[in-house]
C-alpha cells in the first residue's frame, strides 16, 4: 500500500513509507520507543479514504540515519527537517498527526510553519507552556524525562534482559518487538539523543528563572486527544492547551486506553481522524 524510501535531509537520511497519491496528505509523526509502524492502522483506512499518508521515522530512531551532533536533534531543528522533508517531496501544506515527542516537533511546527499545516492533531501532549507546569502530582509522571537523557540509560534498559524496559513499556501493544529491537547496542543510544538535545531540567529550569520566551500562539486549527490512562502525561498539560490556539480547537478524551491507544483502539482513533480530517 505504501512506497518506502529514503529521502536526504541536511545530508541525513530519513527513512519513510509514502503512499504516493491521494486528494489531500496526512503527515503522521511517532514518538519514543516507536518508529513509523506505529501507525499501521491508521495508514490503512486514512488511504481507503482517499488521502495520500506519509509517515518518517524520526532522526535517530528505526531505519532513519543516527547522526553523532547532538544540535541536529534539538526540536527546532527536527522541526525545520520535516519542512525540508516536505519540500523535497513536493508538498505544500499538510494535515499533521503526531503523538509523544512527535507531537513536541508537531507544535513547534504549527508555531513556527504555520503556513504549511492545514490542521494539526496532537496526541497526548500539549503545548510546552502546559508541559511546564509544575507541581508534585505532575513531577511523578516525568522522572521518565529525567532518568532518559542520562549516559547509563539505555544500559539501564537493556540490563537483566530489558527488565527496566519492560516495565516502563508493559502497557504497550508492541511491547515484545520494541523490546526485542531495543535490546541490540545502539538502538537506545539512537533515540536517547533527542531527549539528551532538550533536556527537560534545563528547560524546567529555565522556565523558573523566567527566561524561556512568552509562549507563542497557534494559529492552525487544532484537535487535541488524551486517553484516559495515560501512564507518561497528565491531562490538564493537552485540555488547557486550549489557551494557546488562536484557531479552532477540538479535545477529545478517550476512556479505557492507554498511551498508545491508536494501537489499542484503532477504529475509534481512525473515526476521530477522519471525522477531523473532513472538515479541512
């Protein structure tokens, strides 16, 4: 159903299935542990309903390149190598999906590229003033970002045969293959480099100390979705997000699902998409 090819980027390659061709493009980004398989449900019927479906693995995770420059990871700059990826393409303006980090990249791109977004779905994660909140309840759902940009992490994964690792993942679908891919030297490392290039202390830090700039609004329509047993974010950080989009705004809760709920739900998620989509 979908083409796979590599496309270069700032003389990186980005690894990706395209479906070559439809009246309007879906653009779907993953996050942390996943890659672009991720969304095999939704590719699926978001093709059956016509459109053209482009999903990349992102800079350092599966078959994308894992370049050694820790800048070329910063959320900006991966932000910047989506544009590049659609210029290269031929693509003007896109709908974008994202979820975990994916959906970091996705609002700096509806910041920063407003322009090239016809709308923008974001899963899980709201907008990083939200994300910045701080208090005792939401600290207990981010020792995960603390413990991830350290140097042992991905030893730590990998030790007593993916012990660590298999807890922190024992509500995904996929937990079995991720944990099967991750085990091998350098897959961890690849993706650890994205957390270790905005690391979320400094960036606590900077917020307390008032020198991060004033949040920046949204201006492309955005639907928003949570799942009600999310194990990594918090609910207020994506439903007050609402805040910061000068533009449509659409929240969704979905109950009895995890993080990974587009694999746990997925004709519930594909009837969201699509009935979101539609309208643009």
């Amino acid at each position: 159903m979908c083409n796979t090819l590599h496309v270069e980027v700032k003389g990186d390659r980005y690894y990706l299935q395209d479906s070559g061709s439809g009246k309007e493009c879906v653009l779907l980004l993953h996050g942390w542990p996943d890659d672009s398989k991720l969304w095999r449900n939704q590719v699926s019927a978001l093709v059956n309903a016509g459109y053209r479906v482009i999903c990349p693995d992102l800079l350092g995770y599966g078959l994308s390149d894992q370049p050694q420059d820790i800048e070329r990871y910063t959320i900006f700059t991966l932000a910047n190598d989506i544009i590049c990826l659609l210029d290269s393409l031929g693509l003007d303006k896109v709908h974008l999906v994202a979820h975990d980090y994916g959906a970091v990249i996705g609002w700096e791109i509806a910041i920063a590229y407003s322009t090239r977004l016809k709308s923008f779905v974001t899963i899980s994660v709201g907008h990083l003033a939200c994300l910045l909140d701080l208090s005792f309840d939401i600290l207990r759902y981010e020792w995960i970002y603390f413990l991830n940009i350290h140097k042992v992490a991905p030893q730590l994964y990998r030790a007593s045969n993916g012990r660590l690792l298999r807890e922190v993942l024992r509500t995904h679908p996929d937990r079995e293959k991720i944990l099967q891919r991750a085990l091998k030297p350098g897959v961890l490392e690849g993706m650890q480099k994205l957390e270790q290039a905005n690391p979320l202390p400094e960036i606590l830090l900077a917020s307390l100390e008032g020198k991060l700039p004033k949040p920046q609004l949204v201006s492309v329509p955005t639907f928003a979705i949570w799942s009600q047993q999310d194990d990594f974010l918090w609910e207020a950080q994506i439903k007050e997000s609402s805040k910061y989009v000068a533009a449509e705004w659409r929240y969704e809760r979905v109950e009895e699902a995890g993080h990974w709920f587009m694999l746990e739900q997925p004709q519930k998620m594909n009837r969201l998409l699509l009935d979101w989509l539609v309208k643009y």
